[in-house]
C-alpha cells in the first residue's frame, strides 16, 4: 500500500482518565467501545498508530483566552464543574490538553504526507467550547485549535470544518463567525440542545456567508443528510476551495442514541464519510482529519467508528 493511502489513527489510554462521574454519558466506557471494535476490525492493523502529542498554551490560546485556559486549569484542579452538564476531575485539564493535541498531531500526519487521512479518537470532546466558555461536555475546541494550528504553522490558507454531530456546534460556530478563512458547516437536529444552528446564521464581518447551517427534523435519516450534502455542502465546498478538511464527527445522530431523535445508522455515517472523502480528493488533495465529539450508545458510537474509519481507509 502507498504512503498516500494510508489512513491514520491517534488515541491515547490517558482520555479515560477524564472522570466525568457515575451515570454521565459521556464517558470513558465510550472509547474502550471503540477500541475494542476496532481492534476486531479487518483492517485495525493497517491503520497507521499516529503518536498524539500534548498541545501547548500558545496552540490552545489560537482558538481561547487565556483566562479561560486557566480556569479550565483551576477547576479541574479542584473538580468543580464548568458548567452544570461538563463535569470535571483532577486529570480532566491534562487528557484536555491531549484531546486538542491528538487532533493536531493527526493534521501533522496528513500534511507531512505520512498519511493520507486520519481520524483521532478523542475524548473530552470540543465543538461546544466557546473561545472562552466549557459547555456541552466540551472543554478545549479541538477542531478549532487544530484550524489555527493548520494555518499557523502548516501555512494553510482556507480550512473547512464539517459538523455532522446531532447538536449544532456552536463553539466552533462561535469562534470562526467573523473569519473568511475558515468554513463551518454543521448539520444537526432542530430544535435540541444548545439552541442555535439556524439557517439564518451565516456569519458576521468578514465570515458572511462563511458559515452553513442544517437544521434537520427530529427522524431524519441517511438519505435526508446525503440530500442536504448533495445539494447545500457539496457546491458550498466547492466554490469556498479549502485547503484542508477536518469533521467534527459525532455519532449521536445514530437511532440507537438516547440523546436525540435521528435514525441514521453505521452504513449511513460510512455513506457520508465517503461523500466527505471524494470532496477532500476534489478540492484538497484528499487531507482530511476527523475527530471524534459525541455518540452515547456504545453500540451505535463503536459500529459507527469502525464504519467510518474503514471508508476512510478505502479511500
């Protein structure tokens, strides 16, 4: 098999230290579902082991303040919640840290050519984080800070970011609603937690027309996601041109997930991972990274990660 056509894979046993207490859903049972799917996979030894790395301040601060980096610091120190639903323990700040870190060391891999594609399986996931706010189960941005660090010291000039998680990200969202160098993208159910993702959100200043939202009914299903790809995300990507693409990819739009109302299966996530793939081979020379955000059934989360690795890696 070529370099170029390898795709790579970045996880760290240090994510199940975040300790988010009995009964959360997002927990660390979600990545040993995963883990142990994968490793029953086909082709779990052909994926290439990419080693996460531990993002700096600097790298963090691209995408948030400083005082929040702090108080994300502070808190977890202490084990006070940053907010009601994002609870955090004495090792949360630094598997947070490793979080944004994986993500960046998979986008290292892509544009150093030691792969082709990747996907890093991380937790706590970021899309919720604001610049200065936790929210959402989400402490540091991790696709937010992985699109600074794309531009910052890879050069990259336009990176598109993709949401397909079934709550609007709008951390993500929130950080890049003024900047035309970054597309966002997010599809998601409507109405559902946090409350924004309308259409009518496009952006601000500079990043009019840079932002793309989805909203979906409660039901939706593959194909109803594969039409709005068709005719909203596929002409959107091609006129904006990116230079990189990075998928926020949750799988909490699964029919087995309690956390919302979608019916969308592991073949459906795979379908559009293959949608994502042809564009990223269209416009950017096939860099692609994904990074893992929600999915709460360990069955639909893990069948829906080993699915949508293998079109990564069929790609």
């Amino acid at each position: 098999m070529n370099a170029e056509k390898k795709t790579g894979f970045v996880y760290h046993p240090d994510f199940l230290k975040h300790d988010t207490g009995h009964g959360h859903p997002e927990r660390p049972d979600r990545l040993k579902a995963c883990i142990q799917s994968l490793q029953a996979s086909h082709f779990w030894s052909d994926l290439v082991q990419v080693k996460p790395i531990i993002a700096t301040i600097d790298q963090i601060c691209d995408a948030h303040t400083k005082s929040y980096v702090a108080r994300v610091k502070r808190h977890s120190a202490e084990s006070v919640p940053l907010a009601s639903d994002t609870p955090v323990s004495t090792d949360s700040y630094n598997a947070a840290l490793c979080s944004a870190g994986s993500v960046l060391a998979a986008a290292d891999a892509v544009m150093t050519g030691k792969v082709k594609n990747a996907f890093a399986l991380v937790r706590p996931p970021g899309h919720h984080a604001t610049s200065d706010r936790g929210m959402g189960f989400c402490l540091f941005n991790n696709v937010a800070v992985a699109a600074k660090f794309l531009q910052r010291e890879h050069n990259v000039g336009k990176v598109a970011i993709v949401d397909w998680d079934v709550h609007h990200g709008n951390g993500t969202q929130d950080i890049f609603y003024s900047d035309e160098s970054v597309f966002f993208f997010s599809i998601h159910q409507f109405p559902l937690y946090p409350g924004s993702g309308l259409a009518s959100e496009i952006g601000a200043g500079k990043g009019i027309g840079a932002t793309l939202n989805a909203p979906m009914r409660a039901e939706s299903e593959a194909n109803d996601y594969i039409e709005v790809f068709k005719s909203l995300l596929i002409p959107a990507l091609n006129n904006f041109a990116p230079d990189f693409i990075i998928i926020s990819a949750g799988f909490d739009a699964h029919r087995l997930d309690l956390l919302a109302s979608m019916n969308l299966t592991a073949e459906g996530f795979a379908d559009l991972t293959d949608i994502m793939a042809k564009i990223a081979a269209q416009c950017c020379e096939g860099r692609l990274v994904s990074a893992l955000e929600g999915g709460y059934s360990l069955e639909g989360l893990s069948e829906s990660v080993v699915a949508h690795i293998q079109r990564l890696f069929e790609n």
